[in-house]
C-alpha cells in the first residue's frame, strides 16, 4: 500500500472525470473561511460566522 501512494502522480495519469468544479471548490474556500473553531477548556465549539 505504500507504494501506491509513494509516487506522485503525473498529469497523464489523473483521471479526468475527478476533477472539481469551480463551484466546489469556491463553496469549500468560502466555508472554511466562515468556520470558526474555539478552544474552551477541553471543549472545542464550532460555529459558522455569516
């Protein structure tokens, strides 16, 4: 199993069809930077700020 992920991939061998969309990835950017996470004592709460 190491070996499968030891080797960087080239472009010729990824897959097309794995690729995301823009809209995907701009959905994710825009949610990770509205997540926030607070450390309390040994609590962690997580809110979104929108």
């Amino acid at each position: 199993m190491q070996k499968m992920y030891s080797k960087t991939s080239r472009l010729e061998h990824v897959n097309k069809n794995m690729v995301p969309k823009e809209e995907t990835i701009k959905f994710l950017l825009d949610y990770s930077k509205a997540l926030s996470v607070i450390d309390y004592n040994k609590l962690k709460f997580e809110a979104l700020l929108n």
